[in-house]
C-alpha cells in the first residue's frame, strides 16, 4: 500500500517538537513532518481561544484575561520560542562575532537584552490581546488561530530558506524542511486564516512575511544561517506582527 504523502502522524510529530503537551510521535521525518508546524498553531490558538471565550463569558476583565491567556500559550508551548527570543536577542547583540554570539546563545543565563525582548514582547502581546478581547466571539476565536498558524509558517519559511548556523543543535537535529515542504504548510496558514477571516488577513499576511524576511537577513548576517533559537524569535515576532494587525 502505498503512503500518503501528508501523513498523519507528522502532525503528533509537530506537536511533539514544538509544545509540552502529551503526545507519541515518530521522528524518522522530523524535517518532512514540518508542513505541519501552522497546524499547530490551530491547536495553541484553539487552546487560548477557548479559554478567552470562557473568560468572556464570566465576564473577567479583559487586562486579566489578556494575561491568562498570555500564560496558557506559554505553558502549552514551555516558553521554547520565548526562550529563543531572548536567546537571539542576547547573542546578536552581545557578542562582537559569529563565533561570539553562537556561543552566547547557547548560554542558559538571560542577559539584558534578552530580558528588554521578553518584556517587549509579552508586553505587546498583552496590550494587543486585550484589544482584540474586545472584539465579538468569532473575531476572538479566527484572531488567535490565524496568529498562531502564520507565526508557525513563517517560522517555517525561515527554516526552509536559511542554512544551519550550526553542526549540532536542535534545529540541525530536526533537519531542514525543503521548499516544497514549506509551500505546503504556508499554504495551509494562508487558507485557514483566509477562510476565518476574509479580506482581514491581507495585513496580517504582509506584517508576518515582511518579519520573516527581516528576521532570516539579520540572522544570515549575524550568524550566517538559522538556529532553533532563530526559529523561536521568528515565531514572537510574526505572531506579534499578526496581532497587531489583526487587532
């Protein structure tokens, strides 16, 4: 019988690789499995979602719910591209050469400017999310949904697009999503949030491709490639980028 070319398991085997949550996978296409990795942000999204329409529902402030929801993304993900965020911003301003801010980057300890990217961005993801809170129940739902999976899929464009900074690593470990991999889980981001949102997702797709790319040069001329880390900082970023717009 012949297998099919989407197979399910790579979606466990996104979940697996990029939240905390309790699922067997295989990981003998990692690389393979990461037209996947926007359908995660469906799960993330779904996730906040309904704990945001929950809230609503309770009438919970929307500065509190904001926060919840902040927190219930991070404890679903385990804060890994938070973590890389802060890692990025560390090295590639903390260290003088590639060398330098590879080995910063791989440090465990926050430095001050990972620190002043952590506040930033939790910061405007907060105030944003409490904007869009505002909105009716479905523009809540298709918002954190769409942010999710077209965060996810420009973390997968810069995957597909960069060399590895590095020979080990998580990202090395992973492998490299080829091109035709990427168009397929960029395609599936712009469909989803398309159908969710209509015209609205025109922004949202033009802020999120245009950090993608800027992310992907400062990277290439940092580092000279992509990390796991670099992937982190791309996924805040865009999702931040497409809230924005969205809200």
């Amino acid at each position: 019988m012949s297998r099919a070319p989407l197979p399910l398991s790579d979606m466990a085997t996104a979940l697996t690789l990029l939240t905390r949550l309790p699922v067997r996978a295989r990981f003998d296409r990692t690389a393979q499995a990461a037209w996947a990795w926007p359908l995660v942000g469906i799960v993330t999204g779904a996730v906040a979602a309904g704990l945001a329409l929950v809230g609503l529902a309770l009438n919970v402030p929307p500065s509190v719910l904001a926060g919840l929801v902040l927190a219930a993304q991070i404890v679903v993900t385990g804060a890994m591209h938070e973590d890389g965020l802060a890692d990025c911003a560390d090295g590639f301003w903390g260290g003088f050469d590639r060398a330098r801010r590879l080995e910063i980057m791989r440090d465990s300890h926050l430095g001050t400017y990972g620190a002043i990217a952590l506040i930033l961005a939790i910061g405007l993801r907060w105030v944003v999310l409490v904007s869009i809170l505002a909105q009716p129940a479905w523009l809540v739902l298709a918002a954190l949904v769409s942010a999710g999976m077209l965060s996810r899929a420009a973390m997968l464009g810069v995957a597909a697009a960069l060399l590895h900074a590095r020979d080990d690593g998580l990202s090395r470990a992973t492998g490299r999503p080829g091109k035709r991999t990427a168009a397929i889980g960029v395609g599936i981001a712009f469909g989803v949030s398309a159908m969710l949102l209509g015209q609205g997702i025109a922004l949202a797709l033009l802020l999120t491709g245009l950090v993608g790319l800027g992310v992907a040069a400062l990277a290439r001329r940092k580092i000279g490639g992509q990390t796991g880390d670099v992937l982190g900082a791309t996924q805040q970023l865009a999702e931040i980028a497409a809230l924005v717009a969205l809200s």
